[in-house]
C-alpha cells in the first residue's frame, strides 16, 4: 500500500504487502520483500535489497553511496535480511568495489542514529544499539552485541556472541563469546549470561571459559596460547571457533585487562 505522498520510482520492485508512508522516496534498482512496512521521510537509494518483514522507522537512509574517496560510481548493493528492524536515523551505505556489497543478516536489530559503513557484514541476530558507528569493512558475528556509541575501526572483526561496552573504541578484533569493556579495550569475561539465554548448556559455558583462561589469564603470549589450547583442550566446534577467529586476526585480538594494567 503506497502513500500518495511518498515517490516510488517505477522500477523499483516491491513485493505483497508492503506499506509505505508519505514523504518516503524509493530510487530505481530497489527490491522490497513481503511485508515490510516503511516509515515516513525514509530514503531508500539505487542498489537496496531488503528481504521480508523488515521494519524501517522514520529518517532512515539506506543504501546511499560509499563515504570513501576511493568510490568511483561502481554498482554495488546493501542486502538486508528478514525480519530486520532499522530505527530512526540509521544510515547504512552500499559496497564498494572491495565486496561489492554490505550486508545485514535476518533478524538484526540496528537502533537510533546507528552508521553501517561500506562492505560492512553484520550476521544473524546481531544487535547494533544506538549512536554506534562502524566503519568500513566491519565483519560482526551472529548474536553479537554493540553497546551504544561504541566507534568500531575499519576491518575490524567482531565474534559470534560477542558483546562490546557502550562506548568502546574498538581497535582490536573481538574474540568469539566474549565480553569487551575498558579503555584501551580488554578482555572482561565471557558472555555468559547472553550464551546461557541462547540455549549453551553449563559444561559448554565453563568449556569457553577455559579456554580464555589460557588465552587471557595465564600470562602467555597469543602463540604460546594456542599451542596450549590445542593440546590440553578436546576438540569441539567452541574451541576450534576460537583458535580460528584468532589465527585468521589481521589486526590482533584485544588484550586481557589483568595483563594492560599490570604493566
């Protein structure tokens, strides 16, 4: 159902049910999937592929081009999932030619005033709270959380499960079912609270646990570490996340905060 009031460009694509409010303007070379409702004074730009159900709140700007002086007009996208909410005043710029898009998973929530750089990926259920701005190329994990305005640096790569403080400055990856906190930013714990409300059980709680223990609090280094990960922890699909995340780290991990203060 289209407001008379809002601009539809005729090639756009939009599928059943959709609603639009008035004063919302929607370029050429926009998808639109079932059932998403989009609030007034909405822009929706050229390269915008957003999936079914989602929910757009007034102001928002989606899919507007690259803040990279290296763009040169090339075509790329913003594909947005199912089911995903985007608060007032989110802007989410479209790939450059990196990636060729940014994307964001099913079920995300991005809150108020929120930025999603170019060829950034945020996964499944991933929570972006209000003011946070994420630059370029950002790789965020499923069930990840980012506490309000938190500025999280280029590349950077955030785990599954991960939570950061509000107001981080993320230089650092952030390891898998972690919690992120301090300045610089440290190692704080694991996130067990959110792990225990998304269904792991104790014995698997207390297995990530040890794991950062010889990671974090036993005083090796990054390589020590790993090595004695891999030979005194049983395999399991937890821990091989871990060692993984951090051997694939081009910017190195966070450091554990007993170790940053103790200097």
């Amino acid at each position: 159902m289209n407001q008379p009031l809002a601009y539809v460009n005729p090639g756009a694509k939009l599928a059943k049910n959709v609603v639009i409010e008035p004063f919302t303007n929607i370029e050429n070379n926009v998808e639109i999937g079932d059932g998403t409702w989009i609030g007034s004074n909405v822009t929706i730009m050229e390269g915008a592929r957003i999936g079914k159900n989602c929910r757009i709140f007034p102001g928002a700007v989606i899919s507007a081009i690259p803040q990279d002086l290296k763009f040169e007009d090339e075509d790329s996208l913003v594909v947005i999932g199912n089911n995903v909410t985007i608060r007032e005043f989110v802007t989410i710029n479209r790939g450059t030619k990196a990636s060729g898009v940014t994307k964001i998973g099913d079920n995300c929530l991005i809150m108020a005033t929120a930025h999603i750089a170019h060829d950034c990926v945020l996964g499944d259920n991933a929570i972006v709270v209000n003011g946070v701005a994420l630059a370029g190329h950002v790789i965020v994990g499923k069930n990840a959380i980012i506490g309000g305005l938190a500025a999280v640096h280029q590349f950077i790569h955030i785990g599954d499960h991960a939570m950061v403080s509000g107001g981080s400055l993320v230089r650092k990856d952030i390891p898998p079912y972690t919690k992120a906190a301090k300045e610089p930013i440290s190692f704080v714990g694991i996130n067990s609270i959110g792990l225990r409300r998304r269904g792991f059980t104790s014995e698997k709680i207390r297995e990530i646990q040890d794991i950062y223990r010889i990671i974090y609090q036993k005083n090796y280094n990054t390589t020590q570490a790993i090595g004695i990960v891999e030979a005194e922890m049983k395999a399991s699909k937890e821990r091989d996340q871990i060692l993984q995340f951090i051997k694939d780290s081009k910017r190195g991990i966070m450091k554990g905060y007993t170790s940053l203060n103790s200097k």
